[in-house]
C-alpha cells in the first residue's frame, strides 16, 4: 500500500521548475550570458561551450532555453505572411504541403543567416541543441492564443513549443515566447526574457496552449482539459507566468452575471506579494476604473479576491499584480 500511494503522488503531481528547487541556475545562466550573439554555424560547438561544465541536465537545458531565448529574434512578419499562406490553402492539401516544404526551408536558412525565426525555428533549436548535449526533447506543435488571437479562424495548429525529459519526467517551456515582445503592427521585436516559460506549470500552459497531440497536455485524467476549455479560457499574459503559478477562477474569458452578485478571482502565487498591489481595471466600453479589491486576501499562496458588480452592462476587466497584466475577461451583467 505504502509503495501505491508514492506512485499516486508522482503520477499526479506536475512537472515544473519547482522540482527542481535545490538547483542553483545562477552557472548555467552565466554560461547562456557568456556566449552572447554566438553565431548558428556550428550547433555542436554551440551546445558543447553552452553545457560543458555544467553538473545535471536540468542545468545543461537551462542553459540551451537561456541562450535561445536570449539571441534568437522572434520575426513577426515572417509569421503574419506564413499564418496568411496557410490560411489561402487550408482547402487545397498539395500547395499547403508544398508551401510548408518551402517555408520550413526558408526559416531554417533566416534562422541560421540572421539569428531571427518564428515560433518553429524556436522549437527547432532548443531540440537540436538539446540532442546535441544529450538530451530527450521534442518539438510540439499546437494552437496557442494570445490577446490579438480570433479564436473563430484558430481552425489549424499556429504554434510550436519544446517539451524535455529531465530525471525521467517530461516538461514544458516555451522559447518563443520566454524571448520577448513582437508588435504585429510596425513588426518591430523587443527582447524582454520571461524564464516563466521555463519548465511551466502544465496546468497554467493548457490555457494558453494546446497540443495536436493530447500527451503532450502533461495532465492526467483529474486535470485533463479540451480544446473547447482551451478556446473559452480567459486572456493570460506572459507576466501571468512570472507570477502565479495556477489560475483557478474565473473558468472562462465570457462571462454572464447578476448585478450585485459576487464573482471570485483565484490563483495560485508563485512568490509572495503585497496584497495591496493587486487591482482590477474595469472598462465599460465609455470609461475605465482602477479598482482595489478590499476582500483580497492571501492564504496558503493562493490569492482570492471577491468582486461584485452594482450596475448593469458589459465590461473588460483586466487583473493586475502591480504594474503586470495577468488576465483579462468580460462580463455580462444583467439586472
């Protein structure tokens, strides 16, 4: 019975950074640091100099993430013109697949050239430099949606991320969006490195991602989510990440309530925070109000805060920690 009960525990508990508590990143941080603006033309000189004298595979990934994240610019009109292509031939199998081939080479030869990729090109060199060093990672394709996603044409997968194998148990992180910032409208890249894509909480990630292959969703049957949870799911933004480590409530981005009923906000914290940083920003379409919840209350790192609307309408409400944006939904409220 003893031995069945430690089995239960390791197959419900999720892969995360946390499992790796005791390691010190600081060294393979340093390394990721130290081979700044290295060039792609020799990968297995690349990987050797990034994880030679680094103790565990934890440390050796960490380092590969790092470095990518950090010298691989995300090439947002490269994407915009290969999301616009597969969209014109979703009807027509021989010019997709033929438009894939040529642009899965095209990416490849950028990537190599000029340091720049789109999400696969991401996904592509974390694997390769982690096989390189050793180490079991795959690339995993899927839907993922952020704040500017229509939902209603996310009908064929549109993102890339890595999973890997440390000590037996698989991860998720994902490099494109650990690297920065792209604005779609002057397509201009920002480097901002997020290490909360790192070994993320597959939990948290299912709300913004979801895999072709359901295996790769890393949750067991008591968590396990669909692609309609995936779609109706509220905005998370990759401050989220840095943040909390589980959303729990509100379920979904759309919801419908009474006036002066009360609506709870929930999340698992990743590190603590001062309660009184935390506020919601209200906007009903003619005007935005900054909100302190005065029921925010903190227990056992879970965050909850209780809100009630007094007047009929429709309203954005977006949760802050600070000056980060974690989540946005809507509301209906009727009388």
């Amino acid at each position: 019975m003893r031995y069945l009960l430690i089995f239960i525990f390791v197959f419900q508990s999720h892969a995360q950074i946390s499992d790796f508590d005791t390691i010190d990143f600081t060294k393979a941080d340093r390394m990721a640091l130290k081979y700044k603006n290295e060039k792609l033309n020799n990968l297995p000189e690349l990987a050797y100099k990034l994880t030679s004298g680094l103790a565990t595979d934890v440390e050796r990934f960490r380092a590969i993430f790092t470095w990518v994240s950090n010298n691989i610019a995300n090439d947002y009109r490269m994407f915009s013109k290969n999301m616009q292509k597969r969209q014109r031939f979703k009807n027509d199998s021989v010019k997709l697949k033929s438009w894939n081939t040529k642009f899965r080479k095209a990416t490849l030869k950028k990537l190599k050239k000029t340091n720049k990729t789109i999400c696969t090109g991401y996904a592509y060199l974390v694997k390769e430099l982690a096989d390189l060093a050793n180490i079991e990672c795959e690339m995993v394709h899927g839907f993922a949606k952020t704040s500017t996603t229509n939902i209603d044409k996310l009908d064929a997968p549109n993102h890339s991320w890595n999973a890997v194998k440390l000590n037996g148990k698989w991860y998720l992180c994902d490099p494109t969006w650990a690297s920065g910032i792209p604005n779609p409208e002057t397509f201009h890249f920002q480097f901002q490195y997020n290490e909360g894509f790192f070994l993320a909480n597959p939990e948290l990630f299912a709300i913004d991602h979801f895999p072709a292959e359901k295996k790769w969703l890393l949750l067991n049957d008591a968590h396990a989510t669909s692609f309609q949870a995936f779609i109706d799911s509220p905005i998370i933004y990759g401050q989220a990440y840095a943040n909390i480590n589980l959303h729990v409530e509100p379920k979904k981005m759309y919801n419908v309530i009474k006036k002066n009923d009360s609506v709870s906000f929930k999340f698992e914290l990743k590190k603590p925070i001062d309660v009184k940083a935390v506020r919601l920003l209200i906007d009903s379409g003619s005007h935005s109000n900054k909100v302190y919840p005065k029921s925010a209350s903190i227990k056992n790192n879970y965050l909850t805060i209780d809100y009630a609307f007094k007047y009929k309408g429709f309203y954005d409400v977006h949760f802050f920690i600070g000056e980060d944006l974690i989540s946005t939904y809507t509301f209906k409220v009727k009388g």
